[in-house]
C-alpha cells in the first residue's frame, strides 16, 4: 500500500488540490480532511483536483469527491477534475460518474475494446 500525500496551491483565488498515491479506504480520510478545509475558505471560485499523481482509487475516493463536489457548488464554487489516468477513469466510468465529476483533461489512452457495428449473432467473438 502507498501513502497518500495531498498538496494545495493558490493559483490566483482559485485552488488546485494535487493528490498524489492511492486514495483508497484507508487514506480518502486525508482527501476529504484536505479538501474540506478548502471548500471552508472564503471566495474560492473554482477547486481543481489535478489526478495525474494518482495510482488508484475504489469506490472510497468516489464517496469522497461526490459530497465535496456538491458542497463546493452548495458554497457558490465549481469543482472539476484534471489529469485523470486512465485507472481513476475505468473507475468513474464503471460506476456511471464520469460526467457527474466533470472530469476536464483526461490522459491519453487507447481503447479498451473495440464495439462492433453491426448486431452480433449467437456464438460471437468480440473483434480484436
């Protein structure tokens, strides 16, 4: 397991949150402690969350970005995404929050599959 280091720099009255490890359930208590004192400061038009450092998150990184999200919009700010590889994408993808977390610049990636045009038959392959 590797540790979570989380930094926060000003760029202008904006915040960018920079996670760096693994946000999983025994570390998303740093994120959430980090990026709610954020959210508590005053006049933060826009937090960004720059993923690029992150080498997982499960589903406990997930709970912690949704309620974050809706408390910076609750407090007038916007809150997205940046960086995302593409582990923390499969992620978001996978439990059907890849829009609702704004995700703004993802990493490049191939496919992971190819979806067939045309309607498969009975016994099929998927194409290579």
């Amino acid at each position: 397991m590797m540790w979570l280091e989380v930094a926060v720099e000003a760029e202008g009255p904006n915040a960018v949150v920079r996670p760096r490890g693994e946000i999983d359930l025994t570390t998303a208590g740093i994120l959430w402690d980090t990026l709610d004192r954020v959210i508590q400061q005053v006049a933060i038009p826009k937090i960004e969350i720059d993923m690029g450092d992150v080498s997982f998150m499960d589903c406990a990184g997930v709970r912690t970005l949704i309620p974050i999200k809706q408390h910076a919009r609750e407090q007038g700010g916007t809150f997205v995404l940046t960086h995302i590889p593409p582990v923390v994408e499969r992620l978001l993808s996978a439990v059907g929050l890849d829009h609702e977390l704004e995700p703004r610049e993802r990493a490049a990636r191939a496919p992971l599959r190819s979806v067939p045009t045309e309607p498969l038959a009975w016994p099929w392959t998927t194409p290579r």
